[in-house]
C-alpha cells in the first residue's frame, strides 16, 4: 500500500497544509498592514502605550492619573469592564435562579408574572434598554443640589447613590486574617461532621456552625481590638456631594441593564434545568426518605447544573461582552478608553487590536472558570 | 458603537487588503470624475455645520464646502453624497478611501498632521473651546467649576484640552464621556452634569436646538483653546489637495471682493483682473487646477462666497446666533484671509 493511501498519513498532510495556509494568510495580512500604513504615512507600532494618556476618567477603581500612560488607562478601563461584568454576573445569575424558578411555581399569576418578564425582556434589544435605565435615572432623579436623603449619609441624585464608606483602619488587616483563618476551619468542620455521619449515623447541625466558625473569629478579633469603625461621609461642595462610597448613574444603568436583560436568559437556562431532571427522580429520592431539600440538594441540583452550567457561561460571556455598550451611557470601560485613545493617537489599528485582545483574554477567563466548575459538577461516571 | 468599530476594522482591512502601489497622479481626482460625484464626510448633526433635515437635504457650513468642491469639479453643487461620521469614525473613513474629503468641524493640529496620513486643507472656522453651564448654577467663569461634573462626547480633542485646563489651574473635575453626540446632548440637558464642554460653536448650536429654553444656559466668557476646524484630504493625491484648497479660498476672496450668489453675473463682467481671475478665465486659473475654465463662477452662483454661507448657516439671523468674530475677514478684523488667485 503506498503511503498516500494511509488515512493517518493523509489527514495529517491535510491538516499541516491547512494550518500552514492559515499562517501564511495571517502573515500577509500584517506583513501588507504594516507596508500599506507606511506608505500612507500612519505612525503604527505599541511605543504610544508608554505615553502620557492626558485624559481624566469618571471613575476607575485602581489610581488613575491623566498623568498616567496609555498603558495605565487602559488597564483602568479594563478594571471597569471586569467591575461592571462581575457586578453583573452576580446580579443576573441572583435574579435568573429566581425567575426560573417562579416560572415554574404552582401559583398561576408568580408564574405567569415570570412569564412575562423572560418574554419581555430578552425581546427589546439591550441597547434600548440601557437607554432606558440611564434615561430613567436621569431624568427622573433631582439634580444634586436637590438630592435625595435616603438615610444617614446616604444620597440619590442625577449624580448618582452617595453612601458612607468605613474608613481603613490598620486593625482591620487582623480581621480580614482572623476571616481567612476561619474559612479552612469552616471546611475541616464540614469534612468531619460528614465523616462522623457516616461512621455513626448521627448528623449533626451544618450550617450555624459553619457560619459562626467563617465569621466569629472576624467578629472577635474586631471586637477584641475596639471596634475601630469610622465612616467617611459624602458632603455637599459647590456642585454635588464628593466622598464616601458612590455609585454613577453611568454604571448603575449598565449594571442593572446588563443584569436584568441577561437574567431573562438565565431564568430560561435554570427552568430547562429543573426541568431536565426525569419528576421520577424525585419519587425515588422521596421513597428512600430524604427530605424535601434534601432532595433537591443531593438528588434534583446535581443533575441539574449538569445541564445548566454550559448555556449560563454562554449568557455570562454574553454579559460581559455586551458591557462594551458601556459607551452608550458615558460609563468609562474598556471600549470607552480605547475610543479617546484612538482619537488621540489616530493608532486605530493598534488600539482596536489591544481591545479585542483584552475582550478576548477576559472572555477565555470566564470559559476556563465556567468550564471548571462543570467539571466539578459534571458526573464523573457518565461519559 | 459596534459601526464604529466595524468601520475602524473595515479600515485596517482595507488598507489591509488594497495594493500598495505607488500614487499615481491624481487617483482621487480621477475616481471623483469617473464616478461623477464626490463623497463628503460630515458631521452626523450639527446644526448650522452639518446636519440633514427631515427630507435628507443636507445644510451647514462644512456642508457648503463639500457643494463648492461638486460644483467646481463636477459643475453641480449636488453631485455629492454626504456620510455622517462620528468623531471616533471620521479619520478611519478618510484613511481607508470610504470618503474622498472630511469637512466635519475638525481641528488641525501637529499630531494630526504628522502621524495620521491625512493634509489639512485650510481653515474653514476659527473655533475655540469653552463652557455651558445651566443658568440656575449661578457660575460666572470656568474658574469656579472645580469638582464639577463635565459632559463631555467621546473621540474629540475637546477631552485633552478640559484635562489641560483643569491641570494647570489645579482643579478636579469628573468627566461623563459620551460615545453619540445625540446622548451627551440629552444628559447635558436633562440636567446630567453641571457644564459641558466643546467648541464654543457647537455649544451655540446644541442650545439652540436642544435646550427647551436657551436662555436657561449660558456659555461662558472663558476660551481655553484655539480650534482652527477645517476639512481635510488623504495624502497621495497632491492635484485633488489643491483643488480643495483653492475651492477654500475662492470662496474667501469671493467675499473679499464681494462677489455674491446675486451679483455674479454682473460680476463676471467686471474689468477688475482679480474678479476676472476668480469667476472668468482671465490666466486660464480652472485649466491650471484641471478644471473648467468657469469653475469659479459656478461655486459662486450655486453655493455663494464664504460669507454668504457664514450668515446663511451660523450667522446671527440664524438660531445659531454667532458673531463672524475671528472669522471675519481680515479687511474686517478677522482672520479670513483668501489667497490671492494668481
């Protein structure tokens, strides 16, 4: 038999022709961008990332500076992008298991209340919607000068929600160890009662202890140490109130847009889930006695995030790629640096490829942890 | 957003994609004659500057521009098709070839010259930078605006210059950055921050027609930067460069030596050599920029000369409202100076 006939032989040329093709392309492409933004006389290259960015941005949660490079903005973006995409994920998935599960409810009009939010929502695009957070927040709030007193230094206005912030104190470093400190003694617990349980029979009380044992230490440590606690408070100066903690209207549009728009699907993701599990299941898990949540802890969960956790990492990286619309409501994200930055630089080349680099790396990071965790969910038996 | 980034992509693959060949003599020009219109970059709605009406006829002083280059090349003030560009868009459009010239309320600066590919034709409007504030806010000058929230739009030079001022006069500021022009107007207005920034031009023309009472918002005395906008060209076609260039000053000196929409057929029998040179084809002028001999004379009777525009789109009568200020001529105090046409 000739070697070209061999299957193995032959896949594998296929295969090594293909990718060499690929390559070639790609190195076409830059080779040919690269000459064509010379000839056009378009500076190109990254040396610009090390310059002064001169621009100011609304908020950023590491130190920013106009004074800081491109570098540094960018990454201040990015650090936004990742504050609105997590602050969302958690917002989405909170109301999503909430709704699919009233979709689900016995009750006709939970149910059909449900109903309407999934349909209602996953059908006006997102854009519209984050128009109509941020149109909402800012036209029907008053304007700083006249904000609302919602409590003890607690602020609404057009400039957003003000509230007390704790001041740092070194003896909170102490709490936060004496925290970790507990979560490993919150886990040794939880191994040796299960141990105990099946050697003996006996359960014990899981969820008291485990909480005190996360957060006692903390609130011993805290106390022991005076209960140092001081706020910083917002205060009112020329124009609006500065200080203390503070949510913009900017990100509260695009975090609650983000979250309820998304949560719809998610609801839709958690329903198929339940739904997924053969009712039967849940007679033979009766029949042996387990209790209610029982149950649905150890019998209906485990099958079902099976079938939940992929299409949610879809809806997750949906979340945060949609974030990008950030710039439609002034919220200074990833998008929104790269948008000033290639206006300054005329680098458009450079500046939306950083971007969609950025964007990638982010969403590969949510897969690879999504994936994760589906392995740890997945039942290790089936195939 | 997502056209802006199609747009920037589509861009870079272009540019990508299209032969690096050298420039041959005028291929813009030539293009522009073969498919017999040209492509106008402008602003997406700027009143008085670029915007379209309800019927999609286009007006505005970059506008104008754009209709006295169709009217010279092509005879007709209307053989030319507008594509409203964003601030972020507008550079990438002229760079990849989408558009032949960029008449959209752009400042020329070193940056711009040296690094994006592009010439700037002339000034079209000397602009500058400045503040609105609502009235009730009680603020008298830029100076007092320290802690302010500052409504800015996205990709302009207009959040340089803000950074600037507020650096050297040791101020803070928070700004709001908006991608569209049509969001950043409707959080100024619905009361979003407490000033907005951008040319003093432009803040005239969103108050006149955004605001429900205009005299609700003053814009303050304080200029903190010079704006020379104008429209701009790719380089790598030096004929089609001049011709816009000398589209720009005939257009000023056609005001200078008061040659208007009216009186340009009169005119054109005029003994005056310069109005001769300008409107008749006394030294064969059109021939030398490779035009027709009565090019002039057409941007003249079909557009009307640079003032004639000014009062037109921006002027006082206008809800604009705007003094000729710098842009006067300079017979007059202003900066508006036509090169001669020799």
């Amino acid at each position: 038999m000739p070697f070209w006939s061999n299957p193995a032989v032959r896949g594998g040329v296929y295969q090594v022709t293909v990718l060499a093709g690929v390559f070639a392309l790609g190195a076409y492409l830059i080779d040919n961008t690269l000459d064509n933004l010379a000839a056009r006389s378009i500076r190109s290259g990254f040396g610009f990332m090390a310059r002064e960015a001169g621009f100011e941005l609304g908020e950023s949660l590491i130190p920013y500076e106009p004074s800081d490079s491109y570098a540094r903005a960018y990454l201040a973006g990015f650090v936004n992008t990742m504050k609105v995409s997590f602050a969302g994920i958690v917002l989405c998935s909170i109301l999503g298991l909430f709704v699919g599960i009233a979709r689900l409810s016995k009750n006709w009009l939970v149910a059909r209340l449900a109903s309407f939010y999934v349909e209602t929502l996953r059908n006006i695009p997102i854009l519209l919607q984050l128009f109509f957070w941020y149109a909402l927040i800012i036209e029907v709030l008053p304007p700083s000068l006249d904000a609302i007193n919602l409590g003890p230094g607690v602020f609404l206005s057009k400039s957003g929600l003000l509230f007390p912030l704790p001041l740092y104190d070194p003896a909170h470093a102490w709490v936060g160890l004496a925290f970790l400190v507990g979560i490993p003694a919150a886990v040794f617990y939880g191994h040796w009662a299960k141990q105990r349980q099946n050697a003996t029979g006996q359960q014990l009380p899981r969820l008291l202890p485990t909480v005190g044992l996360v957060l006692g230490p903390a609130i011993i440590v805290f106390l022991i140490l005076g209960a140092p606690l001081t706020f910083e408070v917002p205060v009112f100066q020329r124009f609006r109130f500065v200080g203390g903690g503070e949510l913009t209207p900017e990100f509260l549009a695009l975090w609650l847009g983000l979250s309820i728009y998304t949560s719809a699907f998610v609801a839709e993701v958690v329903r198929a889930g339940i739904l997924a599990v053969d009712w039967g299941q849940n007679e033979a898990a009766g029949a042996l006695g387990l209790r209610r949540g029982l149950v649905l802890r150890l019998v209906v969960l485990p099958q079902a995030l099976r079938v939940i956790i992929p299409p949610t990492t879809n809806q997750y990286l949906n979340l945060a790629k949609n974030s990008s619309l950030a710039v439609a409501v002034g919220y200074p994200d990833l998008t929104s640096v790269t948008n000033t930055s290639l206006n300054q630089t005329g680098q458009a080349v450079e500046c939306i490829a950083v971007m969609m680099a950025v964007y990638l790396t982010l969403s590969l990071l949510i897969s690879a942890g999504m994936n994760i965790y589906n392995r740890v969910v997945a039942i290790p038996d089936r195939r | 957003m997502y056209k802006k980034i199609a747009m920037a992509a589509a861009g870079a693959a272009m540019i990508a994609v299209s032969a690096s060949g050298s420039a041959n003599a005028g291929p813009v020009l030539n293009a522009i004659k073969q498919k017999d219109f040209i492509q106008c970059g402008v602003n997406t709605g700027l009143a008085g500057f670029g915007i379209a009406d309800s019927q999609g006829n286009w007006t505005g002083i970059d506008v104008d521009f754009c209709r006295g280059l169709a009217a010279a090349l092509l005879g007709d003030r209307n053989k030319v098709k507008f594509t409203p560009l964003s601030a972020p868009q507008r550079f990438t459009a002229l760079q990849s070839g989408e558009i032949d010239v960029l008449s959209r309320n752009t400042t020329n600066t070193l940056t711009r010259d040296a690094s994006l590919g592009l010439h700037f034709v002339g000034v079209w409007y000397y602009d500058g930078q400045g503040f609105m504030v609502p009235r009730r806010l009680n603020v008298k000058g830029a100076k007092e605006l320290n802690g302010a929230e500052i409504c800015v739009q996205a990709g302009t030079t207009t959040e340089l210059n803000l950074t600037d001022y507020f650096r050297a006069n040791r101020m803070t500021f928070k700004p709001v950055v908006f991608e569209s022009a049509e969001e950043w107007r409707k959080a100024f207005f619905a009361g979003r921050c407490q000033a907005t920034t951008t040319d003093v031009s432009a803040l005239a023309s969103v108050r006149s027609v955004d605001a429900q009472n205009p005299d609700d918002f003053v814009i303050l005395p304080e200029v903190i930067s010079k704006e020379p906008l104008g429209p701009m060209v790719r380089r790598g076609d030096d004929e089609w460069f001049a011709v816009t260039k000398w589209v720009l000053n005939l257009m000023l000196e056609a005001e200078e030596k008061g040659i208007t929409t009216e009186n340009v057929d009169q005119m054109r029998s005029s003994t005056d050599p310069t109005v001769q040179r300008l409107i008749g084809n006394r030294d064969e002028m059109g021939k030398k920029l490779g035009l027709a001999e009565d090019w002039g004379y057409k941007v003249i009777k079909q557009v009307g000369n640079y003032g004639e525009s000014f009062e037109r789109n921006i002027g006082k009568k206008t809800p604009l409202r705007l003094d000729r200020g710098l842009n006067a001529q300079w017979t007059q105090g202003g900066l508006m100076y036509g090169m001669p046409a020799r």
